[in-house]
C-alpha cells in the first residue's frame, strides 16, 4: 500500500488512510504503529508503551504485514455486527433465510450479512402477490446501481404476502435489521414435506461461511494493492469504518467479488 508522500517525512499517510479505511490521517511516528493511539482506538485495543528497538527497515515491513491483517479484521468484525445464525429457522444459498410461520406458510428474508455486503441498495423487484413460485426459480432482483443481483425461491408455492417496506440498506454503524422482517411469506400445501428435507441439508451455512471467507479475501487483497486507484474512495473522518464495501475495494474488485459470491455459475 503506498504510504510515502512525495513531500517529506511529516506528510506520510496513515497506513488506515493508505488502505482506504479513512479518510484523512498522516503518520508522525514514523510507521510505528504499535505506540499509535490512533492505531489501537481503529483496531479497539488499549495503547502499549511497550518500547522496541528494532531498525527502522524491520519495523516498517513487518508492520506492513501485520497492520494489513489488522484492518482486514477490525473490518470484517465491524461488518458482522448484528448477524446472527437462528435455529428456528432455515438458510439458504439464495442469500435468504425462511421459518414456519403456519403450517402451510413461510416468511422469507434476506439475511443480514448479504445487506451489508451490498449496501447501499437501490430497490428490489418482488414477485406479484399470488404468483405461484417453484423451488430454485428466480423470483427477484437486489438492485444495486447498474448491478443486478438475482434471488432464487428457496421453497416452492404461492406469494402470500410482500412487504413493500422492506428496508433494504441495512447500516453497519447503527441498529441492525431486525432478524424477523421479512420480506415476502409463500403458502403451500408441501410445506412440511419440503421442510423435512430441507432440515438435512447443510448448503445455507455452508454459503454464510463462504461469505464470510470471501468478504476477508477480498479485502486482503483491496488492502494490501499498491496500487491507490484499486483501493477505491476513502472513508468518513474520525476513524469512523466505511460501510460501503465497495469503497473500500474499488469499484472492479467489488464486482468480481459479488459476482463470485451472489451470481450462480
């Protein structure tokens, strides 16, 4: 990531700053980030005095390394806050997750990690109240600027109800998205039998850890890119953690990454 300046030593950006995680902060301590109270308050340690004497050489490149994966994590933990893994109900690789409301009828959301991974959202086009859905169809889209993003019916049967309220932008710096609003409820008369098949598959927290896995690659790889256009728009002053990703990234490796986490091979 690139940190020095073409001025002088007191005009070295931050390594947060240098890797896009906020928006304004020069160094005056000559990358020694472990006597940095900005570092620790980022990263939400306590600042050591801890003093080492390790040529100046040594200390920027391990520091490199280690404040890289530093980020990575105190993001990746900002952007998981508030998504939870519910036993009273299913998840599935379409990105939604669905429970038994009555014997013949599911609610449907989407959950929470996907929202913040595609914040900020610009709509979702539901199906038709009363169509009749089959399992595996496309039945929506996530729009997102010029991306589309597809959802697939994780259950078959009819649209019995739409939420047109449904808050798409799910903020990672504010109370998360409440884990029962759904989106749409399907009635059908096969419920129990596609539930009791369901209950054996494993494919819905397989794709939540795969997100999870991706979201920290993929920042790996946006943090560590010398290249600054890559990284993309800074963030907010303050320290304050960017929640659109794509900022973060830059707008082609966001792409790739959506495209290699939410569009089906």
């Amino acid at each position: 990531m690139p940190v020095y300046s073409d001025k002088n030593s007191n005009d070295l950006k931050c390594v947060w700053m240098s890797a896009g995680l906020v928006n304004y902060k020069l160094c005056d301590l000559d990358f020694n980030c472990e006597h940095c109270e900005f570092h620790h308050a980022m990263q939400g340690t306590e600042h050591s005095s801890t003093t080492q004497h390790n040529e100046h050489s040594e200390i920027v490149a391990s520091n490199f390394t280690e404040n890289t994966n530093q980020m990575v994590n105190a993001c990746l933990n900002k952007l998981l806050e508030g998504c939870k893994i519910h036993l009273d109900r299913f998840y599935h690789s379409s990105h939604f997750w669905f429970k038994p409301e009555e014997s013949d009828q599911v609610q449907i959301g989407i959950d929470n990690l996907s929202l913040k991974i595609l914040y900020p959202l610009d709509r979702c086009i539901l199906p038709q109240l009363g169509e009749h859905i089959q399992y595996g169809q496309l039945m929506a889209w996530l729009v997102r600027g010029e991306i589309m993003i597809p959802l697939y019916a994780p259950v078959k049967g009819e649209i019995a109800a739409v939420n047109p309220s449904y808050p798409l932008n799910v903020n990672v710096s504010a109370d998360p998205l409440s884990d029962d609003t759904f989106i749409l409820k399907i009635k059908s008369k096969d419920l129990a039998v596609d539930l009791k098949r369901k209950s054996y598959s494993t494919g819905g927290i397989e794709n939540y850890q795969k997100k999870i896995s991706g979201i920290k690659t993929y920042l790996q790889r946006s943090v560590g890119d010398h290249q600054p256009e890559n990284i993309g728009l800074t963030l907010g002053d303050g320290g304050a953690m960017e929640q659109n990703l794509e900022k973060i990234m830059g707008s082609k490796l966001f792409r790739e990454f959506i495209h290699d986490l939410f569009i089906r091979k």
